[in-house]
C-alpha cells in the first residue's frame, strides 16, 4: 500500500514532537536548573509547530475544496456544452432528412438559434472569468443606456423562459450610467437567468431598473425560488462555489456567474446585495452610484 506524503509528513511532527519530549527530559535531567528555560523554550516550539501545522492543514483542505469544485465545474461545462449541441445535432439532421414545409424549418432553425445563444453565453462567461482572474481585461467604459440594455436582455431570455410572460418589469426610460457593455450585459444576463433557472417552472422573475432621487442607479432582479441560506449569502460570488442542497445543485450551472457579476460590479464601483424575498426566493439588488 502506497503511503500519500500528508501520512508521512504527520509521522514524521510525531517523531520530532516524541523526540523533543525525550531531549527536554534529558537536559532537565542533566541540568535541573534550568529547568524553566528549557521548557519554555520547549513551549514556544511546540506552539509555532502546531501553528504551522493548522496553517498547512487549512491549506490542505483548501486545495482540496478548489479541486472538487474545479472538477464539478468541468463536469458542468461539459454537460452545458453537450446539451445545446445534441439538441441543435438533432434539429438539422430533422431537417436534413426530412421533407419539412417552410414553417417548420423556421421553428427548428430558430430553436437552433436560441441554443447557439446559449453556448455563446456560455463561452463569453468562461473568457471574462479568465481575463478577470488574470487581469487582463481593462473594462473599457462609456455612457450606456442601462434601460436600453436591460431591456434588450430581457427580450432574449422571455423566449427562453416558458410559453407566457415570466419576466416581468419595471423599467425607468434612459438611464444612463458610465460603464463597460459587454460586462454589464453578462452582469444583466447573470442574474436574471440565474432567477429563472432555480424559480419554479414559469413562476415570474421581476427586474426592475430606477433611479433614486439621489441620483444612484438601482438594478434589481427578484425570484421566488428556493431562495439561500444564510450561511450560503458570503459564500455565493465565490469562483466555482454552488449553493449547497442538493435540489439547487440538481440545476444546471457552472459556478461562474455570480463570481462574474461581483468582479464586474467592483470594477465599476457597484455594489450588490443579496437580500430574501417574501415570502419566499432571493432579491438580487445592484446600486451604480
């Protein structure tokens, strides 16, 4: 049986510990007068070890945590990237073998659409977490129509959602705040699609977009979902951290967004707050000062 380096490593702090004790025991012995020197000495040892000790361990368990959510994620990826393509593998072959009128081409090519929308999504959430993480990305900023953006956002994902209206909004006209498209759109679509997915089928999500009458931009997205536990609240904007019951991490999800959207929101001096709805789900609320 092979021995792992951690089972070692203890072996041998037990073997200095036990060889410590027996040299301390021979000096007090040879030396009784010293006796106080030799075990304080012994003490400061003994408690800078098992500082060391602990950090290493904590740093174990770390690596270890960082490991299993690195692998989830992957297995996440993967069935992301799986389930868009099967159904778009499917679509074309339908058309490509079969005789289908002109109405029904339009549907399975649109549905092809939306699945291609969501690989895209998908890719652009792991390259801004990489360029994040490596700080290569410089959020270039301008003036942007938030309404404008919210809007358009929410008309993409009202397709995606259910057969009626489940995204429902309070919108204010043209407001503007200074800040970069691209990573404010992957903040909007985050969120709001992270509403969706752990409400109840076609339970509506309500987005809402005002400004104060002290000038702060509010952005907020609400659900009634599962909603998260309060422990959980810290944990969530974490890379790769998922919500810990098993029926949130039955749905689909990489463990990125929510890390996107705090970076993000920090670049642009944009805080968020993780709030519970009533009576039940999450209230997600952006402030742009």
């Amino acid at each position: 049986m092979r021995l792992k380096p951690i089972t070692i490593f203890y072996a041998v702090v037990i073997y200095a510990v036990s060889q410590l004790f027996w040299w301390a025991a021979l000096l007090v012995e040879l030396q009784p007068t010293r006796r106080g020197m030799i075990i304080g000495e012994g003490v400061v040892f003994i408690t800078l070890m098992a500082f060391g000790i602990y950090k290493l361990h904590e740093a174990i368990n770390r690596e270890k945590r960082i490991t299993g959510q690195q692998k989830n994620f992957l297995l996440s990826v993967t069935h992301e990237l799986k389930s868009p393509l099967a159904s778009i593998k499917l679509y074309l072959q339908t058309i490509n073998k079969r005789e289908l009128d002109k109405e029904q081409q339009r549907s399975f090519i649109a549905k092809c659409l939306l699945d291609i929308e969501r690989l895209d999504d998908l890719v652009e959430n792991m390259l801004l977490a990489t360029k994040i993480e490596n700080k290569s990305y410089s959020f270039p900023k301008q003036d942007l129509n938030l309404s404008d953006l919210v809007e358009k956002i929410v008309s993409r994902l009202q397709i995606h959602v259910c057969s009626k209206e489940s995204i429902l909004t309070s919108i204010d006209p043209n407001v503007f705040i200074t800040g970069d498209q691209f990573a404010i759109s992957s903040v909007v679509t985050n969120l709001i699609e992270n509403a969706v997915k752990y409400s109840p089928d076609c339970v509506p999500v309500h987005v809402d977009l005002h400004r104060n009458e002290n000038g702060t931009v509010c952005f907020k997205v609400a659900d009634l979902g599962m909603g998260i536990p309060d422990e959980e609240k810290p944990k969530i904007f974490d890379k790769f951290y998922r919500v810990g019951s098993e029926e949130t991490r039955k749905t689909k999800g990489t463990g990125l967004g929510l890390f996107i959207v705090k970076q993000v929101l920090d670049n642009h001096r944009a805080q968020i707050r993780v709030k519970n709805n009533q009576p039940r789900g999450t209230v997600f609320e952006v402030s742009f000062n």
